[in-house]
C-alpha cells in the first residue's frame, strides 16, 4: 500500500474501531475506510493495539499525525470518564498511550467534539458564524459547542437535568426505541430538551447527528426553535474526518 502522508483519524467506539486517511482539502477519505471490532475487555492497551493495526495498515508517512476519538470526557489528553469503553481508562493519559504505541504524535479527542468540528469545517455548518450546537443522538447524546470556529470542549450537555432526569434517558434515539414511541411522541422530548438548550445558549444554529440524522424528515419539522435545526449531513465519517482535521491542526 502506499504511504499516506495525510492525517489519519481514527474513531473508538463501543462495537468497532475505524479509521482512514483524510483528504482535509475536500473533507473526505483518501482511502477506503478499515473497521475493527473492539475488542473485550476495551481496556486502553488492548484498544491501542487495534488503533496501531489500523494506523499501520495504511502506512503513514513518517510526521503523519493520528487523530483518535474516544467516547469520553478528555483534557489535555487524560481520559475522565469512560461512555462504553472500559472503566479502566478512566484516568489514562491516551494522548501519551498513544504517542508511544504509534511512534508518532497522537491527538485524542471527545468523539461528539470531532463530529463537531468536521461538520462545521465540511458539514451541515460550513459558513455558518456565531456559536455552533452539534447533538448526536444514539445511545445517549453527545454535544459539541463551537463558536466562532474555536471548538468549546467536553460540553457533555446530553447530561442536562430536565424534569428531574438526566436528557439523554428521555430524549435519546435509545429511548425513543426502548420506549416505542412515535416519531410525534419523541419529537415533544426533543422539542423540551432543545428549548431549554437554547434558552441557556442561544445558538445561532443546531446541528442533529447520530444514525438517527437520515430519518431527520420525520422529526425535525415538528420542533418549533428559534435557532434553525439541520441535520447532520458527513454521517458515521464525521468523527474520522474531525479527528484527522484536529490532528493536523494541533501538529502545525
């Protein structure tokens, strides 16, 4: 295979593990995507290991930089919480772990913040100013707050308390599955929960991802916001592409 010179990002989450290069200039894989299931237990040296596989699959050149997301709460590269990985990450310096595992600098970053990023860079929010609110809506939600371009991390607002309950066990795309309801039904959650958002934010424009973001005709003419709401539009690539664009930023 030929070496890549472009950034990699690679994306952790609970099921599988994917990467691929990324052509920052269009925003899109410069190479087929490779997918990994995660391993069990998901602890930080054994998911190393299968982030190095996928990074060496695709032999960087040397100084490519890695941009990895991890479903988690992350500073300065130390992994606080851990959302469908292994406990045992809480704590770990990942940017280090990494960095050692690869050869090679290694940018970790809270994977709702990457999807962020990429759909403001090529997405659903290219050209729009102001403050930006991403919300992926899967298992739980996860938030990314970005204004004027400058990437707010860890916002975690998919934890707000609303009606004495954290959101995201109510309004969630697992909740409106768990619970059956109908897309009319789920639609009034998301109408309360993205009304108290926007009552402490103000955003200039929400952003809805996740894999529920292609049936986005069926629930998003029913919510009554100040803000336009759009959804998504890069898909399960964000984070990758996010990653990678993070990455290459952090190594200029």
């Amino acid at each position: 295979m030929a070496k890549h010179s472009r950034p990699i990002g690679v994306d952790i989450g609970g099921s599988g593990i994917k990467g691929a290069p990324v052509d920052l200039k269009k925003g899109v894989f410069a190479d087929e995507r490779l997918r990994i299931e995660t391993p069990q237990p998901s602890t930080p040296d054994a998911v190393a290991d299968v982030v190095a596989e996928i990074v060496d699959h695709f032999a960087p050149a040397k100084g490519a930089p890695v941009g990895v997301t991890v479903p988690a709460v992350v500073t300065r590269g130390l992994v606080r919480t851990a959302a469908n990985i292994d406990r045992s990450w809480i704590g770990t310096d990942a940017e280090r772990l990494l960095s050692e595992r690869l050869e090679r600098p290694a940018v970790v970053t809270n994977d709702a913040d990457a999807a962020g990023i990429a759909e403001l860079e090529y997405g659903a929010g290219r050209g729009t100013s102001g403050l930006v609110l991403m919300t992926t809506l899967g298992t739980g939600i996860g938030t990314a707050l970005i204004n004027d371009g400058v990437l707010v991390p860890n916002s975690e607002l998919g934890h707000l308390r609303i009606d004495g309950e954290d959101a995201e066990l109510t309004a969630s795309s697992a909740a409106r599955e768990n619970e059956d309801l109908s897309w009319e039904e789920w639609a009034e959650r998301l109408q309360t929960y993205y009304a108290r958002l926007e009552d402490l934010l103000w955003p200039d424009l929400i952003i809805v991802g996740g894999g529920v973001a292609k049936h986005a005709d069926k629930y998003l003419p029913l919510l009554h916001l100040r803000a336009p709401i759009v959804a998504a539009r890069l898909g399960n690539a964000a984070g990758i592409i996010g990653a990678a664009l993070i990455a290459a930023r952090a190594n200029d």
